[in-house]
C-alpha cells in the first residue's frame, strides 16, 4: 500500500504515478496505426472512446461472483478494456498493467500505456482491468469528507462508510487474492494463454498473488517500486522517509546553490514542525482559477507533505526551498503546495481499507511501533491511526501462506529508485530472491513515482524479450543529478 493521509487512509500527496506516465506519454512520439479488425474480441467488446488513445480501443464488462466459493451468489462487474496491437500478426500474451495507488483503476493509465511502449505493441494487445472496488467496477466509494481534526468525528464517519457500503457488498470480498482470480477469468474469457505483468507500487503486490496463484498463466513480469509480501511495510514508513529526508539533507548540503539558500536543512524541517506543533498557522493562496483558498498549516500536514514530496525526485526538487521559506517565515510556497490537488483522484475508500485492514495492517505489531517510529518527522500516528481505522473494519479471508515470499521460475525484472521512502530498495531485493530468473536494477536519484524513457525502455525491452539475459541497462548508471529550487520562480525544470 502506497502512504496514508494523515485522516482518510488514502495515498498521501505526491503526484503520483499518474505524473510520471503522463511526462512519458509526452515523449512516446507517433500516432498509432489502426490495428486490424480484432473479429475475436470484437465479438465480446464493444469499439469505443478511451482518453489518451486516438482510436481502436475495445471496451466491455464481465460479471464475476462477488464470494467466488458461491458462484451462484451476487456479482461484481468488471470494466474492462484492450488497446490492440498495432500489427497484424497478434500474440495471445497481452501486457497487463497492475496499478498502484492501494488501488487505482488500471484503464486510467491506457493513454500512458498506448504511447509507452510501441515496439511492444507490434504485436502484443494491452490488457486493463480496473480490480473489484475501484473506479470503473463498482467502486466502494462512500459520500463526504472524512473530518481530519477530530478523530470521534472521522471513526463516526469511517462507520458510515462501512454500513452504507455493507448494504450492498460483502467487505470481506475484495482482497487482493480474490482480484487477482478475477482477473484469470477476464484473460481465459478473452482466449490469451498467458500474461505479461507490469506491477507499480501496489500493483507489484498484485503481480506477486496473480504468480503465484497462476504461474502457468504468466510469461513474464516487470515490478517497479516492490511491495514485499512478507515485510511490515505500514510499519517501516516512517523509518524510510527518515533515510530518504536524511539523504536529500546530505545532496542539499552537498549542492552550492541550495547550501547557499539553507546551510542547514534539516534545522529548518525540525524549527518548522516545533513552530507548527506550538501554533498552527492559516496561509491564502490562490488556484488554478485564481480563487483564493485558506489553507491550514499545521504539524501534520506538512510532515505528510513532506512523506508525500520525497516520492518523486522533481517534488524533491522543490522541497528544500519550500521547508526554508516556511521556517523563514514565509508560508505562501508550502501553503500553495499544501492546497494542490493535482495528480490523479484517490481510490474509492472503502476499498483502500478492505485491502489495508486485511492484509497490511495485520502484519503490525503495535509494540515494535514506538521503536519503529522514534525520532522520524513522520512520526507514529499514521500507523496508530490506521490500526484503529482498521479496528472498525471487515477482514477479508487471505489463502494459507499469503505473507510467504513468492517464489517461481517466471522471469522478472524488478526496478527500484535509490530514493524511494516508501518501497526502498531492500524491498525488491528480498522478493527477487525467490525468482531464480530476476533481476533487480536501482536507479540513481528515482524515487517511488518517478518514470523516464530509460525506465520503460528496460521494461519494454525485457518484456520482448521475455528475459533479463543481455538487456542493456547502461541508461540507468547515466548522471540524473538532483537540481534543487532556489525560489518559486526558479524550478529544477527551469535549471537543466
């Protein structure tokens, strides 16, 4: 699972892996060819309009029972969709795309896919199934704001939320385990053999259940920011936050103009948060229709900030200079990157909690939190308040063994940015040992949500190649400094 708000449980506020993708798609170059008529899908998809792809997108649904032990029982419709293959000759092992987000609806990211890997498409279909739950397949999605200052007030609105959507889906039904025989029903109804996976964040957890229980059914599989099956990983937020904010300082320091602007950053984080903790502080900015808004800065919400900016290496970027300013008395820049709420909508909640609460937060042992937690910014709230969000909510069934590490003979290339806070890269390493075929590459100043040509190029080229035997990855020892913000005006973007 991705990072928690400080109220909701839903991801924190980095620009996700939407922002990456989108930075991608630009780059990806020519429009497609329309493929060629596809009589076999075409007889169980529809023609239809998917934003980001010019044409030839098939859509369509697929019932499948909501308790798989009882067929016979309630359904949940899948949404569905296939990007064909441009060429005319068509392999029947699709690419299918494992989002992350804790769980954001894959056929969001077809435009991104589309454009990411056109050699692949030659001849590979792309398969998106947005899983049981979210956007686009009944999502489990509950009305109002959950109140963040007072915890009374969001445990009586988290119980709203879990009675009103209990009237018409049975909580315990949407683990990732069930999701991942969903979507094996989706690939045999379709006709393709096999699968070729490529997992983000939560969508690598994702990968790992569908290998395991379908490794017949998978070809190969590409990870990218490795959720271990076996390892706390609710629990190990803080402390890797704590390594990531830990080496920015150090890169900071290390880099003359922005040693020049704060000579001692983590001074600057420490004196803002005492500040905030003892009064918190109200800031107008202005958004993008140019409306005012107030904003609330307080202790937490930038210590989420800061969680959330540390995912990705162009939010790091801009991060020294918004911590500076804020402990310098100018709250305007953190208060304006507070109120942004750009980057893709957060996942349904109910179904975030039916994942977190049945398989994450069951690995936290609430007396390792204090050791856990101790001297980080981020602190041990977020852990105690998702365990008690979690006191209040339906535990799925997980099979027997589900915390084991995977481990099959399915080639798998895993890929880790060196910044990373949230999957670091210990993380990869330990699920990459049960894949006598795997391979894992850290990449130099990448963080959780960072995606580049160089990237999806490792990716496309082993997906083609269905192995990491020969692949090429000088791109990834290539220099990608880290070129910090010095003012609002003068961004990384505007320095390289």
């Amino acid at each position: 699972m991705t990072s928690p708000r400080h109220g909701s449980g839903t991801p924190a506020r980095s620009r996700a892996f939407v922002i990456g993708c989108m930075a991608v798609a630009l780059l990806a170059g020519p429009a497609f060819a329309r493929p060629a008529t596809r009589p076999e899908l075409e007889a169980k998809l529809r023609r239809c309009v998917v934003p980001g792809v010019p044409d030839s997108v098939l859509c369509g649904r697929l019932e499948v029972p909501e308790d798989r032990s009882a067929p016979g029982g309630r359904k949940v419709s899948l949404n569905v969709v296939v990007v064909p293959a441009t060429g005319d000759s068509v392999r029947s092992d699709p690419l299918v795309f494992l989002a992350g987000g804790g769980v954001a609806p894959a056929t969001r990211y077809a435009g991104f896919l589309a454009r990411a890997f056109p050699r692949l498409r030659r001849d590979r279909d792309i398969l998106l199934v947005d899983q049981r739950g979210t956007w686009g397949s009944q999502p489990l999605a509950c009305d109002g704001a959950e109140p963040l200052a007072d915890a009374a007030a969001a445990l009586a609105s988290l119980r709203r939320c879990r009675d009103s959507l209990a009237s018409a889906a049975d909580l315990r039904m949407y683990t990732t385990a069930i999701a991942m025989d969903d979507l094996d029903q989706v690939r045999a109804w379709l006709g393709y053999d096999r699968l070729n996976l490529y997992g983000v964040s939560y969508g690598t957890k994702a990968a790992q259940v569908y290998i395991r229980q379908h490794p017949d059914r998978v070809r190969a599989a590409v990870l990218y920011g490795v959720v271990p099956l076996a390892l706390p990983t609710q629990l190990d937020l803080a402390a890797s936050a704590q390594a990531t904010w830990a080496r920015v300082c150090r890169a900071c320091a290390a880099d003359s103009s922005c040693r020049a602007m704060t000579p001692d950053l983590k001074r600057d984080l420490d004196t803002l948060l005492a500040q905030l903790a003892l009064r918190p502080m109200r800031v107008t900015t202005f958004g993008r229709p140019g409306s005012p808004r107030t904003i609330d800065v307080t202790d937490r919400a930038v210590r989420d900030l800061v969680q959330g900016m540390l995912g990705g290496s162009r939010p790091i970027e801009r991060l020294p200079y918004l911590v500076h300013a804020a402990a310098t008395g100018d709250l305007k820049p953190i208060g304006q990157a507070l109120g942004d709420d750009g980057g893709p909508p957060a996942p349904p909640r109910g179904v975030f909690l039916c994942i977190l609460c049945s398989e994450a937060m069951p690995q936290v042992d609430a007396t390792a939190i204090e050791k856990a937690t101790r001297g980080t910014f981020f602190g041990d709230f977020p852990v105690r308040w998702q365990l008690r969000q979690c006191a209040e909510w339906p535990r799925g069934p997980l099979p027997a063994g589900f915390w084991r590490p995977v481990s099959a003979n399915v080639p798998v290339l895993a890929i880790s940015g060196d910044l990373d806070p949230i999957t670091p890269p210990r993380y990869a390493e330990s699920v990459i040992r049960g894949f006598p075929s795997g391979r894992h590459v850290v990449v130099p100043n990448r963080s959780h949500n960072d995606v580049d040509p160089c990237i999806t190029s490792l990716f496309e080229s082993f997906l083609i190649a269905g192995s990491s035997t020969g692949l090429d990855t000088s791109c990834a020892s290539l220099p990608h400094p880290l070129r910090f913000a010095t003012s609002t005006g003068a961004g990384p973007a505007d320095r390289r």
